[in-house]
C-alpha cells in the first residue's frame, strides 16, 4: 500500500479511512481558508467556514465517488454551498447577535493576520502559473470583484478580449487544480 501523503485526492477521499483524509485536510486546508477569507473579508468567518466545510466533506466522505472531475473540486462544491448558507443566514444572526447582546469570540491579531497572509498566499500561487494577461484579468474579475468593461479600459483592450483572458486562465487554473498533489 502506498504511502498516504503520495496518493492523489480521489484515493484518499474514495478510501473512507480517516488518517486519508486528514493527508488530504492538511493538503487543501490553507487554500480553502485563503478562498473563504477572499470572499468574506472576514478572518473569522474565513476560519469558521473552512470548519465547516471539512465537517461536511467527512460527513459526505462515504458518498464520494471519483467521476473523473478532481476532488478538490468536490471540495470546493461544498465550500460554495457553505458560502451561500453563510451569506443567507450572515444578516439574521447578526440581528440575533445584537439582540441577545452575544459577541463572537475575537481571534487574536496573530490569527487575523496569518489568515490574511494565507488568503493573499492562496491566490497567489494560483494565479503565478498563468501568462501576466491571463493573471491580471483573472485578478481583476474574479478576486477583486470588477467588470469587464473597467478592465478593458485599464488594460487597453476590448471587453471580449478581457473575457476571453479570463476564461483561458480560469481554464488553466481548473486544469492545474487537478492535477495538484
């Protein structure tokens, strides 16, 4: 049997053994946590739905089956759904909150500065594989939030030429996504 930490995702996953999946917890930990603290801009938050999101994986472990699509985008499946739950439900919590005069427990600002890093990290490494076209369009749409028509104007170009790096480089990134160790 081969080492765990050698095996791809789809077998740690498809094993249903738990020292498998914390090999593939610690692998995609630290990006799921830098994808949740990009989307939130909430170390907090970021850290509580990266729990939560692992919680629901080893919940599910025993339904995955490998399709031939990465596991890690299995995983990010469920984070998305996290996500949304979090924002649906982020308005009447903070009411309960204010009303029952109830505080979320504060992370140090160590933690909020680590998550921070690991957020910048996270989009970093995945983005430096792509052409510097490519990066600054993904960037600019996906991880800053901003249409296609301001970057065709800062970039100096048409809003389809924009589109297109984008989807190239989302392309790339899902492809290398599947093949990360």
């Amino acid at each position: 049997m081969r080492n765990a930490s050698s095996r791809t995702d789809e077998d740690l996953l498809a094993s249903g053994d738990t020292d498998a999946f914390a090999v593939f917890y610690d692998r995609h930990a630290r990006t799921l946590l830098g994808y949740f603290a990009r989307r939130t801009q909430d170390p907090q938050a970021a850290a509580d739905l990266t729990a939560e999101t692992f919680a629901s994986a080893i919940s599910a472990q025993d339904r995955y089956k490998p399709t031939g699509a990465p596991a890690l985008a299995w995983l990010f499946t469920i984070a998305a759904r996290r996500l949304a739950d979090y924002q649906r439900r982020g308005l009447v919590e903070q009411r309960m909150r204010r009303a029952l005069a109830m505080e979320t427990p504060q992370l140090t600002r160590e933690d909020v500065s680590v998550i921070g890093l690991l957020a910048e990290e996270a989009a970093g490494a995945l983005l430096a594989v792509l052409p510097p076209d490519q990066r600054d369009a993904v960037a600019g749409h996906v991880i800053d939030d901003r249409g296609y028509a301001a970057l065709a104007d800062e970039m100096h170009t048409s809003e389809a030429a924009v589109r297109q790096r984008v989807s190239r480089g989302l392309a790339t990134l899902r492809r290398r996504m599947g093949r990360m160790p």
